[in-house]
C-alpha cells in the first residue's frame, strides 16, 4: 500500500476546476493572514486592558494624593481649633470667679467700689505745632489792619 501525499489546501483549491454553478467560492483564508488578524486584536486587546488598568489604578492616584494631603491639612487646623476651644474654656472657668470679674472692672471700665475713689490721669499736653507761614498752612491773602 503505498501512501498518498497530499497537496496543501490552498495550491488544492487552485487547482481544482471552479464549479459549474456560476458562483464561485472565496479564496480560503491563508494561516498567515489569520496569525496576522489574530495579532493585531491581541495587540487591540492588551491596549484596552492596559488603559483599563490605568483607569482604575493609576489616574485615580493623582486624586488620592491630594486628598492625603487635604486631610493632613484639615488635621493640624482640627488641633489648631482644639488648641483654641481649650483656652476659650480655661478663660470662661476664670471668667466665672470674683477676682476676675473685679480685675477686669478695674482695668477696662475704671470702676471703683463703694467707698474707693478713682483718679484718672491724663496724658501730657502736645506741643505746640509750628507750621511755616507759606500758603498751604498760612493765609493767601495779605493780613488785613483793623482800624
């Protein structure tokens, strides 16, 4: 028995009579031209998968960062306040004895009580301005003799 070889499909496509019909068939796709196809929506694929994984993981990095420094913002100005709400409360606990309220009567309203007598004194007086006597600070006109 001896073997048959067998030609490849495309020169067997080429060298069988087309049909009768009329119509004739395609050219069968070669291997070459489908690896082709198949690399290029390989390389398509790979594309969008790599946008895909920078969309989700590298674009919203950006966002994050600053984000991370918004709260490391908001953290100093939240102890800030901290800061501040606790001196406020230390001043209304002061606020809240006699001596505080006496002192401050003292200093800021110049109140006395009964039986004290308040002495105010006054600063010292300015001296004198001297103005030169050209025009903008001495008269345009020449003086007047009263009679």
């Amino acid at each position: 028995m001896s073997r048959r070889r067998y030609a490849p499909r495309a020169q067997r496509v080429l060298d069988e009579p087309a049909p009768r019909s009329g119509r004739s068939e395609p050219p069968p796709v070669s291997r070459s031209r489908g690896r082709r196809v198949g690399r290029v929506l390989g390389m398509v694929g790979g594309g969008a998968c790599v946008a895909g994984v920078l969309a989700v993981g590298v674009f919203p990095t950006g966002s994050f960062l600053d984000q991370r420094s918004d709260t490391a913002e908001s953290q100093s100005r939240l102890e800030v306040l901290r800061e501040q709400n606790e001196a406020l409360e230390q001043r209304i606990g002061a606020l809240q004895t006699d001596a505080e309220i006496e002192r401050l009567a003292r200093e800021q309203y110049n109140l006395v009580l009964p039986g004290e007598e308040a002495y105010a004194v006054l600063p010292a007086p300015l001296p004198p301005l001297e103005l030169p006597e050209i025009w903008p600070f001495g008269p345009l006109a020449p003086p007047t003799v009263d009679p």
